[in-house]
C-alpha cells in the first residue's frame, strides 16, 4: 500500500536498500516526479537499466514496482520482466494506486535524475 512504502522510506528502509523502489513509467515522467529513493526501470528497454538494477533488487528484502496507477499495466508488465530476471515472485509487488494515488494523498515526490 501506499501507506507502507511511505513507511518504509520514511523508516530509512528505502535508503539503506532494503526495499528498492522501482518507476515504471517513461523517463521524462520520472525526472519529472517519482517516489522519493526509486529507480527508473524502462521494461521496455530492459537491457538499458537491468544491469544497473538487478543486483540492488537480488540484494533487497522486497521490490515495489509502480507506475501511473489506475489503468496503466506498465508496472505489472515490469515485475514479470523482473521475476523472469530472478527476482523470487514473493518478494514483488506491484502498488497498485502508482503515482497518481501518492500525490492524491498529498505526498511529496522527487524530480531529477537517481
């Protein structure tokens, strides 16, 4: 839930990596704003971040991939490029409610480059 990765990256979790927080969205929607201490991951390119994310994803208790919400798959779609990857499905999820239940909860975002 939204409620628990704000937690967690409140918590410190997401800065020390034991969570990774994964932006499937397109590289101009994350510079700019995604979830504070997340990743671009574009599983449509996966060749161009993969090797950049993968070890920090093997080494993490937990993978939260989000994208717009509602509607949007690209999340879903990015979790099974992970799994296929190696990542163990368990420790995967997908959040739902993506960026645009975060801002709706007035949480702030971070823009820019990782």
């Amino acid at each position: 839930s939204v409620d628990e990765v704000r937690a967690w990256s409140d918590g410190g979790q997401v800065a020390a990596g034991m969570i990774v927080l994964l932006d499937a969205r397109s590289e101009t929607q994350f510079r700019g704003g995604h979830l504070p201490g997340s990743r671009a991951f574009d599983h449509y390119h996966p060749e161009r971040s993969l090797p950049i994310v993968l070890p920090l994803c093997l080494a993490a208790q937990k993978v939260v991939v989000y994208c717009t919400g509602g509607t949007c798959e690209d999340s879903e779609f990015a979790a099974r490029v992970l799994r296929d990857a190696g990542i163990p499905g368990e420790r995967l999820a997908v959040l739902p409610g993506g960026v645009a239940e975060w801002t709706a909860r007035k949480f702030s975002l971070q823009t820019g480059d990782r």
